[in-house]
C-alpha cells in the first residue's frame, strides 16, 4: 500500500490515470478528462522539474479548504507525484500534458486551458547543460523500453494462466455466482427502474508498476461500506468479476472497473455503487484460509466495513487442476521474475529522472513560479 501526502485529505480519492503495462504505456486519459463531463480543463505544460505535481498539489489543499471533493490522479510512474486532479463539485479539471501522458486543450478557449510552467526556466543555463540532458533522456528511454519488453513476457505469462484457468474451471458456475452476488448487493433493484440512472462503466487503475516498485492505492478499500475479497491462488478471478460487471450492467447498476497494470483489458477489482449498496470487490491471490485469519484488518489496516471472502477454490475441478497446476506454478514464477525485472528498469529511469530534474530546477527561478501560481490556483479554485 502506498498513501501520497495529498490522498489523506477528506473528500479526495486517489488513482492512477495510467500504467506501465505488457501493452506499453496504457493512458486513460481521454476518458478521464472527456470535455463533455467536464466544465473546464487545464493542461499542465513544461519540462521535468517545473513544480507541476507541486501546482496541483496546491490546487488540491484549496479545494479541501474550501470543502470540496476530488479526484486525484498519482503519477504511475513517479508514485511520489500528482499527475491531475478533477474538483467533483466545479467539474474542474487541472492535468500534466507532458510526455508519456500528451494532452492539448480540446476546445481552447470554451473549455481548455495551458499552463506553461516551463516559462521560468533559465534558458540560457539549460543550453549549457544539453550534452547532460541528452544523455539522461536517452538512459530514460533505454529503461523504459527494456521495462516494457519485461512487462510484455510477463504479460504473455499472465495470458498463458488465463487459458490454463479457463481449463480448470467452471465458469458456468461463476456466472450464477456472480448473478446471485449482484441481486444480493443491489437489494433487488428492477433493471427498469436504474436503467437511465447514470448507468456509466467508468475505468480506472489502483496498482501500478512504478520507479518506487509495485504501488497500490487504497481509495474503496478504505471508504466502502462493504468490502469482498476474491480468495484467487489460480488466477481465476477475472473471469468473475467480468460476470459481475454483466450482470451489473443488465441491472442498469453503475460500475467502476480497476483494471489490472499488467493486463489492462482485464479487471483485478470492481467497485458498485448506488442508493442501495457500496461494495469494493477486489483479487487476493492468497487462499481463502490465510485471508480469513486477518477478517477485521486488510493488509494490516483496519477497515470499518463489513468484510466478505469469495472463495474461487470452489470453481476450480480438482482432476483437471491435477494436470495443469505444475504448467500454471511456472508460469506464475515466470510473471514474477519478469515483473521484478521490469521494476529495476523502472527503478533506474527513476534515478535517472531525479538527475534530470536536478538540471531543471537549478534552473528554475521559483520566486517568479510561486507568484504565478499562487494566483493561478487561486483563479482555478474560483471558477
């Protein structure tokens, strides 16, 4: 579990918008920051080292002063670092559009806005400094490719235990399971009477791979009501909380999906919410007996919502597993190796970056970027 210093304000939700994934960089971006569900969006530009984490942290300690909710969006990468935030009750919106997460304004003007933080930068020092430069980014880029090859076996790994999965288990069964549990948690709500309720499938991560190591956010784990966990050694869960998410959808029922970093087009947890209920449903690869023996804690902290175990051990076929769990057993252990690989690469770019932002901010004159962006945040917060 990681907490960053901004996500322990009341009222603010942490996530990441993106992850290093077996398919590359994965940016959720457009759907997050979508205009038509916002009022008003700021675009961060400049280069490392030009205080735009610090920018949105400070736009997030004016909207806790003010009493508002938000969003905030941690950095996959650098997990020490903001990369967005969304004022729930102004639909405002204020992001980093730099490199590996681009963004432009979409409707300059009526809708989108640039920050330039890059325009207190001492140019004339960074010029002295570009054979440095050059090499850092190259050695940035050279561990990020190789992180992504690493997370691409690994990946192949994970698809390779998703087909033994699906040799072992019955999926019949998971889908009534999954039926039964979503009538159950919904208090049986008719699917004519949600139907045109905001029914909107929203996508977010709360794991990511980083330069800090594997990173967990603990936003619905901490806040839901009602919290299940997914007792999955084999790696079957996915096909579970896919039959959730179907049987949700036909009931008319929101769900915010948490995708998995490594698989992005596969689900790790799903989080209902409505009038009825406020369930967190998340994977634990460990066996239902070690989970139960923590029921009252999660992962060591204390959750003051009622807490349930999904046992997926009962889906699996005992003959079947007989033949596949030795294949299943390597390529886990393949996954892992690959995964821990790709975290050194990540860890390096991070070492890396940190000599890269060292250069910049040398070069920054913050006199001048802290007038400016006390008042801009200002102008942000009273929209």
């Amino acid at each position: 579990m990681y907490y960053h210093r901004a996500l322990g304000r009341e009222g603010a939700h942490g996530f990441f918008g993106a992850a290093n994934s077996s398919r590359g960089f994965y940016s959720l971006y457009p759907e997050i920051y979508d205009p038509a569900r916002l009022r008003r969006i700021y675009v961060i530009k400049g280069g490392p080292g030009t205080g735009k984490s610090t920018f949105i942290d400070m736009v997030a300690q004016r909207a806790h002063k003010k009493g508002y909710s938000a969003d905030l969006f941690v950095c996959s990468s650098d997990t020490s670092s903001l990369d967005g935030i969304i004022i729930r009750d102004t639909g405002v919106a204020v992001l980093d559009g730099t490199p590996p997460h681009v963004c432009e304004p979409s409707l300059p003007g009526a809708c989108g806005e640039i920050i330039d933080l890059g325009q207190f930068w001492n140019k004339a020092a960074l010029r002295q400094r570009r054979a440095k430069i050059e090499v850092l980014n190259t050695q940035i880029s050279d561990c990020y490719g190789r992180a992504y090859r690493l997370l691409a076996g690994a990946g192949c790994a994970d698809e390779d235990i998703s087909r033994g999965v699906l040799a072992i288990t019955d999926t019949k069964k998971i889908d009534a399971a999954a039926q039964r549990l979503v009538k159950k948690i919904s208090g049986g709500l008719s699917s004519k009477k949600n139907k045109n309720e905001n029914n909107i499938e929203r996508s977010l991560f709360l794991r990511a791979y980083g330069t800090h190591g594997e990173v967990t956010l603990d936003t619905f784990l901490r806040t839901a009501k009602s919290v299940f966990i997914i007792a999955d050694p084999y790696g079957a869960a996915y096909i579970f909380l896919a039959a959730m998410r179907r049987h949700a959808k036909a009931a008319g029922i929101p769900v915010v999906r948490i995708l998995s970093p490594l698989t992005p087009e596969r689900d790790e947890a799903i989080y209902i919410k409505n009038p009825s209920c406020d369930v967190f449903i998340y994977t634990d690869k460990r066996r239902a007996s070690v989970i139960s023996s923590e029921r009252g804690s999660i992962n060591g902290r204390k959750t003051d919502g009622d807490v349930s175990i999904i046992n997926m051990d009962r889906f699996v076929d005992r003959d079947d597993l007989k033949h596949h769990r030795g294949k299943l057993r390597f390529s886990a252990k393949c996954r892992s190796i690959l995964i821990e690989g790709a975290l050194d690469e990540l860890s390096e770019a991070g070492m890396r970056h940190d000599a890269l932002e060292d250069i910049y901010i040398a070069s920054v004159d913050f006199e001048k970027w802290r007038d400016f962006s006390e008042v801009m945040a200002d102008k942000i917060i009273n929209e």
